[in-house]
C-alpha cells in the first residue's frame, strides 16, 4: 500500500514532508526533510487536543456549537464582528476562514506579530521580498547566522552548513554560536551599528564589489558616507564588539560566496526595518545579490507567485495592538492572543469587554480558558491542505492521513457559515486545486512554486529604478540605561504557545541570583514572576525568557514598529527585583 503524504503545518521555516506509516510520522527521506523532524513532531501525538466543544463551560455537540456560532454572528452587527487568525497552523486553507468573514462585512486584522519590521526593510532597499532558500544556502562556502538560531527554529540548515565557515552575531551564546568559527557576542539591538561598520571598513579596505555596486547600487558612496558619521570606538565598545573581530569577519568572507541567514531576534525593535536593511546594505557591498550560493535569508515570502482564490476584502485593525472592546464578537482561529500578543494586561481587559468570545482551536490555553465559545479543530492529519515555507520553494501537499472523530476542519466550519447566511463558496476541492496549479514538479515527487527563482535579484532589484536604495539617514538606537535588555527567544520544547512552555526566566550567574529563586521582572508595562536558571551563555544585561513563557507578554508593549506594523517584543527594558514572602 502507497504511504499517506502530508507535510507538517507548523509556523517554521522547515515545511518538512512527512509520511504516515502504521500510525506514526516519519520524515520524507526526499528533498529538504533530508530524513528527521524535529521534537514538535516526533513527540505530536502526545501532546492532549481539545476533543469537545463547549459554550458558557458546559460540553456541547459539534452541531450545537455551529448553530451557537451562527446565533451569536447573526445577532451581532458585521461590522461588530472581529476574526482573529494566527499562525498555529501555516497552510494555506487555514485562510478559507477570512473569506466567510470578509463576505459577511467582519473586521479582519493586518499587521504581524513576528517578522514585519524586518521585512518592510528588505522591501524599501529591495522592492521586493524575495528569499535566499535553502538550496542556495547549500552551495554557499561561508554562512553568517545573524540573529537566528537554527538548532531551535530550523534544523534543516544544519547538514548542510557541515563543511563551510560559520559566523554568528547573537547576544546569546547559542549552539550554534559554540560551534563557529567566529562569534560575536552582540548587544541587543546594537547590529545597526555593527551592519554599518561593516560597510564602512570593507570600504576602507576596497573590499566593495565596484563592478556590481556601479551597475545596481550607484549611490554606494553617499551611503559610505553615512557609515562614517558612527564613531568608531565609542560605538564599538558600546555594542561590545572589537575592531579586531570586524577585521576578522572581513577577512573570513573575502572573496568566498556568502551567505547572511538572518532570523527575526534582529528585529523586534521599533527600528527594525533600518536593522535589516543595514544588513542587506552590506551584503549590497559585497556584491552579493544575483549570484549563486550568496545573498540574504530571512522569512522569505511564503506565498510568493500564489493568488489567494478567497474573498479577503475587508476592513482591518492592526493585530498588534487590536482594540478588542471595540467589537461585541471576536472570533479567534489558529492564535493564543493572551499569551502571544504583546502586553497581555492590555489585552486580557480589552477582551473581556467583548460579548462572545469564540475561540477555534487545537489546545487548552489562556485564551481558550476566557472564551464563551470553544470549537475544537481538526488537527492537520485529519484535513486536507497545501504548503509553502519561508526559506525555500516547496509546495507541500498534506493530504488527510487519517480519520477522526472529533473537531471540524476550517472548510467544514467555513462552508457551514456560508451556507447559513448564503454566501457562496466553492469545494475544498476547487481551492486545494487552485493552490496545488502553482507548482510545478521538478524532481520525482517534489514539487516547487512557478516562476520563483532560486537565484533571486540576477537583474538588479524590484525598486523603481531597478536599483538597491541604500538607507539616507538614521538615528542612533543606542540608548544607556542600567535596565536590562529583554530577549524573548524560541524555545526548543515549544512552537510559541503550543506543546511544552518554558516556565522560567534566565539570567548569567553574576547578576547574584540563585537558581529556582523567584525573582519579579518589571517593565512599563507590566510585571511577571518566574523561577531562575542561570545561564552563563547571556550577557550579564539581559534577562532571557523564552516565547510562549506565561506571562512574558506582560512586559512588552504594543507598539508598532515604525515601519512594517510588527510587533516589537524586545523594545521594552527590563528591572529585576527579588521577591519577598
Ligand atoms: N522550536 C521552535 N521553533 C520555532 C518557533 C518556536 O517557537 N520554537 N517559532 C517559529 C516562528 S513563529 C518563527 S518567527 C521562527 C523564528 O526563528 P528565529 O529567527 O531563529 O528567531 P528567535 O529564536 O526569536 O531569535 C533568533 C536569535 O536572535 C537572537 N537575538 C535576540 N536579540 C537579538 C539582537 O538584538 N541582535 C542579534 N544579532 N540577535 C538577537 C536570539 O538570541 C536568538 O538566538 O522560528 C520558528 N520555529
Ligand atoms: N514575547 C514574545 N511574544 C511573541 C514572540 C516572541 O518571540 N516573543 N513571537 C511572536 C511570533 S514570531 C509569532 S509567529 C506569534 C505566534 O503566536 P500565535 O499565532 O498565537 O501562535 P501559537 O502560540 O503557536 O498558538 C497557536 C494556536 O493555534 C492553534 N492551532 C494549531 N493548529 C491549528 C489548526 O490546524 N487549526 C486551528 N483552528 N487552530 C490550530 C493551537 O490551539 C494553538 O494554541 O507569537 C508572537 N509572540
Ligand atoms: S523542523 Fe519545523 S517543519 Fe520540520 S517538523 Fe519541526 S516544526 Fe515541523
Ligand atoms: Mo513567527
């Protein structure tokens, strides 16, 4: 018998295939899955789903709950409905969703809560967002992991990275950091700065790539000028970073193809679209656009090349600092707002003015603990679905592998709205269709998005003029403070809030804490008790606390980026204060 073939639909870099043999999720050999999943998925069955709907705390049956949910939209006007859709599952049928909503005249969201800010910098010198993948990764000879952390978030980079110099610039000592060639142990938030030196002494050093520079960046000088109005030394010392370690870097890429990976730990600063495009300024100089086996990775465009087929015309609020006391029903899918918006006090009582809170979901959580409303999903092995990935080309086809009784699937509850309020909608099989026309196969079994390079930007840039638009001003980030900078991680036990949740706050061993001590960490917006680990491999500023720790959120706040409407989780400083009985 033909294995079942589905591929995991967690927010990751990876998109790995998996096939289901007797029960049991193995990895495809083929492709980028390169034969092993990660611990999400190896330990998947054992995590406990919701099984039964339940309104007001009582348990429910499906259909009640359906016709509950279609009550509860009915007597509340569109446009006091709010849909909420996060990223728990990344497919792309997860959207059929927005397309009820936005047919029946609800508010939809905009903004991210994850990699925008980068982003929108990558847009204004790029014009486009298009992605390094992984299969250039490969044929790189040095790779610079820059604000990623590929042991947690995405281990299929690392057979292949095994025969190439690596670089990393973390403020934490990560495994990979461990295993460099060269490592730089950042101050949070001081990579501006250090893209910007970058620059300027491979400028010094005609390290530029004149020929490339002439041809697609002409304002080079201009911006070479800019790198000069950073002094050097005060800077430098501020970021913690030595004049010898950026001769060192240099040195490493000289005329070596290079590969910059970075993650989004760069970027969850209001600043962080000039972060990046510091970054991808540099990686300009060296001319490492358009050429195999060099450029920039970050979280590429997943849907690059691929129309959506649904109705997503909407009004939208920002999902970043969403005024949920402004709508009479909030219908969350696929998200933990309370756990994994930023400033949860905020949000907790902005939520709490709203009559009906649906909450449609896999797991138990904060935000499944306020809602009126719980509708159990489907879990990706029992509905069909298609896939793309931020850092490389596949199209991933999941089909349903098994059976089961409980929860409903986004097409079934979405086809159940639109029948009741009689709106159309085509078959899940039409829309499965749609998306799977995109790809084309291009080896036995692997299938790739049309039309997407895997050498991107070979003719110049997206921007109007073809050319990279280097950034003209900037204001320092660098700011002295005696608080603590906040880095809010990926855990290796959990995706976010899902599976198992850090539970402690992590700090260096010479800040004069003691492990398992409960310690009281503050910022302006709020404050979180948690248990100590010490960790020498953090700066002795920085208090780490892992995303999807409950009550972390309490300490950032809502802001948005300047550019890119994200979230910006590590803007706020951090006290700490001992507790006391
Ligand atoms: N196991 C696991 N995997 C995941 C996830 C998960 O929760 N768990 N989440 C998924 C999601 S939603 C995403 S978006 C991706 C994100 O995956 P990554 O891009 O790897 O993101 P992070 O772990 O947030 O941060 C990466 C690194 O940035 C560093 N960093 C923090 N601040 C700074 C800074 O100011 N400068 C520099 N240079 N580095 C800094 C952190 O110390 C960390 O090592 O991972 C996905 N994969
Ligand atoms: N402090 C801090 N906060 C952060 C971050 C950080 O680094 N630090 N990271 C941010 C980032 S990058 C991201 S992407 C967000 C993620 O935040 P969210 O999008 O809220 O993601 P999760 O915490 O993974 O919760 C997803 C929920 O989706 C549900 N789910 C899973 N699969 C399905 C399905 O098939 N159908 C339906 N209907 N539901 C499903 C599960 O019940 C799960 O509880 O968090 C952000 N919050
Ligand atoms: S590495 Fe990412 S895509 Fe692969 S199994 Fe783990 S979470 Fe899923
Ligand atoms: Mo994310």
């Amino acid at each position: 018998m033909k294995n079942k073939i589905t591929a995991c639909p967690l927010d990751c870099y990876d998109a790995c295939g998996i096939s289901y043999v007797d029960g049991k999720l193995k990895a495809l050999k083929v492709g980028h899955t390169q034969g092993f999943l990660c611990p999400h998925m190896n330990h998947y069955a054992k995590h406990e789903t919701i099984q039964t709907p339940r309104y007001k705390g009582k348990e429910i049956s499906m259909e009640a709950a359906l016709i509950h949910l279609a009550q509860i939209l009915r007597e509340s006007n569109p446009s006091e409905i709010l849909h909420y859709r996060g990223s728990g599952n990344f497919a792309l049928m997860q959207e059929v969703s927005d397309h009820f909503f936005a047919s029946y005249g609800a508010t939809l969201t905009e903004g991210t809560l994850c990699d925008g800010a980068g982003e929108a910098g990558i847009i204004e010198g790029r014009g486009s967002n298009k992605n390094m993948p992984l299969s250039e990764i490969a044929k790189s000879e040095v790779v610079i992991f820059w604000g990623r952390n590929p042991h947690t978030t995405s281990s299929h980079i690392l057979p292949l990275i095994k025969d190439k110099k690596i670089i990393v610039i973390d403020p934490v000592k990560t495994k990979i950091a461990k295993m460099a060639d060269l490592y730089m142990q950042i101050q949070p938030r001081g990579d501006f700065s250090l893209a910007m030196l970058f620059s300027r002494f491979l400028h010094i050093n005609h390290g530029c790539d004149i020929e490339y520079l002439d041809k697609h960046a002409t304002e080079y000088e201009e911006f070479y000028e800019l790198t000069q109005t950073i002094r050097i030394k005060a800077t430098l010392d501020e970021i913690g970073i030595s004049l010898g370690q950026i001769g060192d870097v240099l040195e490493l890429i000289k005329d070596k193809k290079v590969a910059i990976v970075c993650g989004v730990g760069i970027q969850k600063y209001r600043d962080g679209a000039d972060i990046m495009r510091a970054i991808d300024a540099f990686a300009v100089m060296l001319g490492l656009f358009g050429k195999e086996g060099c450029g920039v990775s970050y979280l590429g465009s997943s849907r690059e090349h691929i129309s959506s087929p649904f109705n997503k015309k909407a009004n939208r609020v920002s999902k970043v600092n969403t005024e949920f006391a402004n709508f009479k029903t909030v219908f969350i899918q696929g998200a933990n707002p309370l756990s994994q918006m930023p400033d949860s006090l905020r949000v907790k009582k902005s939520i709490s003015q709203t009559a009906n809170v649906v909450y449609f979901g896999l797991y138990e959580n904060e935000t499944s603990e306020i809602a009126d409303l719980i509708i159990p999903a489907k879990s990706f092995l029992s509905k069909d679905d298609v896939r793309t990935s931020y850092s490389h080309n596949s199209m991933m086809f999941m089909d349903k592998v098994t059976e089961s009784e409980a929860g409903i699937s986004e097409y079934d509850l979405s086809a159940y709205l639109c029948n009741y309020f009689n709106i159309s909608i085509e078959s899940e099989e039409f829309y499965l269709n749609h998306f799977k026309n995109f790809a084309v196969e291009i080896d036995d079994g692997i299938w790739h998005v049309k039309g997407r390079d895997e050498v991107s930007y070979q003719e110049g840039f997206d921007t109007n003029d073809g050319e990279f638009l280097f950034l003209d001003e900037f204001e320092s980030n660098l700011e002295k403070s005696d608080m603590f900078h906040l880095i809010t991680m990926k855990s290796d036990t959990s995706l976010n809030s899902q599976f198992k949740r850090q539970e402690s706050v992590y700090l260096n061993n010479s800040l004069g804490f003691k492990e398992d001590e409960v310690v009281i960490i503050s910022s302006a917006n709020g404050s979180v008790e948690l248990k100590v680990k010490i960790n020498d491999d953090l700066r002795d500023d920085c208090v780490l606390i892992f995303s999807g720790t409950k009550g972390l959120n309490n300490l950032t706040s809502s802001k948005h980026s300047y550019e890119g409407k994200s979230a910006i989780y590590q803007e706020d400083r951090v006290k700490l204060l001992k507790y006391k009985e």
